[in-house]
C-alpha cells in the first residue's frame, strides 16, 4: 500500500481550444477541452492540468468558462494555470472549479505570491511551474512560455519556491518538450532530490518505457503529458498497466 | 431528501454539488443558522487552513447550529478539512478551537515522506465501515493534506499511511467524515457519497 504514481494528461489551450506545438511554438488546433477532459476521465487519467499558454488579458472570461467547462466533466482533480499574477486571480481560478493552481512568471518575479497563495488556499492549491532549459552544466529557468531567460537556476529555483510555499513542482524540459525522446530524468530527478513536495515531471513522453523512466530515474511522483494522449498514440489504461507490471504504484481502473 | 451543504466562503462546494447531481441528488447551500436546522442530511467540505475555516465557521454563528444539528441526529459528512474540523484542535491552527465531536487534535504529519500527502492511496480497514459498503478493498482515493487525525479511537474505522498511520475514515452514529476527497475519487468517491446519502436516509 502505498501513493500511486501518477498519470496526467495536460490541456495547453489558447484560452478556449487546446493547441498544439513544439518546444513552445508552431502551435495548432488539437480539440475541445472539455471533450478531452470528459475523455480522460473516464479512460483513468488520475488528475488533469489544464493551461493558458497565451494567458492574455483579455482572453481572461474565455478561460474561466473553460476551466468550468472542463470541471462540469471531472470525477478527479483539476490543475489550471497560465497567467495568474495575484491572489485574485488565483481565487477566479479556483471558484472556477480547479483544485489547484500553477504559477511561473510571477512567482520567479515576486517569489513572495508563493507564500500568500499558499496562505490564503493552502499550500497543497500552489503548484509552481519551472520551465527549464540545459544551459551549460545545469538548468536554467525560463519564462513566458519559455521564450525569456532568468539567468536563475532552475533547481535552486525549485528549493527555494518551496520555501517560499509552493506545495508541488511540476518542471518542464523545453529541450524534450513536444520531442517524444523521453523525459528529462537527470532534471527530474535533481528537481526532486531538491525538495520534499511531490514533482511532476513534464516534457518528452513516448513510449510507456519512457514513464517508467522517469518514475525510476528521475524520481517523479508524476508524469504528464499532452499529444500522445490527445493523438491516441498512448492508451492511458495499456500505459497504467504496463507500469502495475513493472512495479510501479499506480491506480488501476476499468 | 433535503441535503445542505455548509458554506461558509471557502472550500470546494461546486465540485461536491457536481458529485451528488452525478448520482442524481439534489443539495442546497446553507449559510445560516436557520438553515442548518432544517435539513436531512448536513455536508461540510473543506480545503484550506483549520484555523480559517472555524474562524468562518464562527462569523457566520453556525458553530453551535452545526453541533445541535449533529446532536439531534442529522447525518454530517465532513470532507479533508471538514474531518479535522470535527476534532477538538489542531497543529495548524493552535488556540482556535474545533467543534470538538471528538476529543483528540489534527496534527502535522512527520516530513519522512513527501509533503502535502498528495495524490492517491489505498485504505487500511481496521473496523466495519458505512461508508466504504461495497467499496472494492484496493480501491484507492484521492488526498491532498499535510495535517491530518492520527488517532480517533474507535471511529477511526479505516487508516491510511503516508509519513504516518492517520485516519482516513471516521464513522461514530450518526457521524461521518473522509480525509480524502469522495467528489475527487472517481467512481470509488462517488460509491462513499451514495453511501452517506442512503444511511442518512434510513434515518427519517
């Protein structure tokens, strides 16, 4: 008996429909989310992340309602994020209907909107998004949407946004983002070994090979991942099962 | 039947209402006193911070209706923050006070595992349970929580482990609560809110 490793499906949505690039560009219509969502509930996805990669100002109504859209169709929990900068913005995600909320750039330019998220929705409602890049002989964090560098290290980024109240990490690689060459499993488990929150691992899912990997290696207490579940290549029931099979805690269904 | 939902301006209402309009049952919200006492079965969801949460709980002086209410028999299911609501304190928040239906306190787990306990896990059974009827015994449920009951004597009737044994399933009369989230659970959570809602029925 012990916590399941989890799978999760990622929804990056322009606001309104989930798009598709890759590493962060060439983007496409890949669906509805709220069809998606209604998907993946039912085939085992044990938590969904939805996100705003265009995270506009304007566009801010159009993904309130698709976070509702998206939680009207969920028996498990619901991530969302992309462009919160405040409390309040935080608390229209949340009332929304997701359980928890991501932050990247605001927090890496005010890392102290940890710690009053944290202390006004608790720490487990505070995931903090890294999006890291190889640079040199570590990892360096980037922001918006991966297109800014920061300079600052994404691992001691990840121990520090803990401290300032982040109860979850989920790191990206942009080097294997929308690559399908698997996770980044030094990252991951550098990430994880630098904190005591759990870690999603995002970036470069394939193969069910490539899972067991990162659960392994990096250390992940999940794994995400966004186009081969939306394209079918991966089912998430054959993936949970190939993982039980290989001693991996996971949460069968079905 | 007349199921209410206690609101008090936090915690994860809508998604509890989804759960039970899945099984086809109907809930209202209730923020006041008077309309605490006039119902068949009482929910009290929670996620955030114990000591907010009775604060809330007190501006709005649904305190002592909630505990009248429980009293006199109504059927209360408390949810993740609603369980550790239910103990007389907690870690988190120590001075406020909690409703007090069980006399022990929540404490913070030991960070010998990854904190928040995040995710899902399966149940130890240690006692007959209501709530967990027909619930396949590897079923597992959905937590999110670094505080958590570690002992509630004989109405801790299932445990989970995680950096400690703690209690994930509270039953005593007419008393129930989950630390994980039912309305999160899939189809295992959504067999535990249809078996809260048909022993509250019973006792009409």
């Amino acid at each position: 008996m012990s916590l399941a490793h989890r799978i999760i499906p990622c929804l990056d949505t322009d606001g309104e429909r989930v798009v598709k690039g890759v590493q962060f560009v060439n983007l496409r219509d890949a669906g509805d989310p709220a069809a998606l969502a209604a998907r993946y509930n039912i085939e085992g996805a044990d938590e969904l992340v939805v996100l705003d990669i265009a995270a506009s100002r304007d566009h801010r109504p159009t993904f309130l309602e698709t976070i509702r859209r998206v939680a009207a169709e969920l028996a498990i929990p619901l991530t969302a994020g992309g462009g919160v900068n405040n409390v309040d913005d935080g608390r229209a995600i949340l009332r929304a209907g997701a359980d928890k909320l991501t932050v990247n750039t605001a927090a890496i330019r005010h890392p102290e909107l940890l710690t009053a998220l944290a202390a006004e929705f608790g720490s487990q409602a505070v995931v903090l998004a890294i999006d890291a890049k190889r640079v040199g002989d570590h990892w360096e964090a980037f922001v918006r949407g991966g297109s800014v560098p920061t300079g600052i290290d994404a691992v001691a980024w990840a121990h520090r946004g803990v401290e300032y109240g982040a109860g979850e990490i989920l790191i990206t690689s942009m080097d294997r983002d929308g690559t399908r060459s698997g996770f980044d499993c030094a990252l991951t488990a550098a990430i994880s070994r630098s904190v005591n929150v759990p870690v999603i691992a995002s970036g470069g899912a394939d193969a069910p090979e490539t899972f067991l990997e990162v659960f392994r290696e990096g250390l992940a207490d999940a794994a995400l991942a966004a186009s081969i579940f939306h394209d079918r290549i991966q089912g998430l029931g054959e993936l949970k099962q190939y993982l039980g099979e290989h001693a991996i805690s996971v949460r069968q269904t079905g | 039947m007349n199921i209410a939902l206690v609101e008090y301006g936090a915690g994860n209402l809508p998604s509890v209402e989804r759960a039970l309009a899945r099984l086809g049952l109907e809930s209202r919200r209730a923020s006041t006193p008077e309309a605490l006492g006039s119902c068949d079965a009482l929910i009290l969801p929670g996620v955030g911070h114990f000591g907010a949460l009775m604060r809330s709980l007190g501006e709005r002086s649904l305190v002592k209706p909630l505990r009248d209410a429980v009293a006199s028999g109504v059927p209360l299911l408390g949810i993740c923050l609603g369980l550790q609501a239910m103990f007389a304190a907690s870690d988190e928040a120590v001075g406020d006070a909690g409703l007090g239906l069980f006399p022990q306190k929540v404490s913070a787990l030991p960070p010998t595992d990854r904190l928040p306990h995040m995710g899902w896990n399966q149940l130890r059974r240690v006692r007959p349970s209501r709530l967990l009827d027909g619930v396949p015994s590897d079923a597992y449920f959905y937590f999110a929580h670094s505080y958590a009951a570690l002992d509630a004597g004989e109405a801790g009737v299932a445990l989970c482990d995680h950096s400690a044994s703690f209690v994930a399933v509270l039953e005593r009369e007419n008393v129930f609560a989950t630390q994980f989230h039912p309305e999160k659970s899939g189809p295992a959570g959504a067999q535990v809110l249809s078996n809260f809602v048909r022993r509250a029925g019973e006792k009409q």
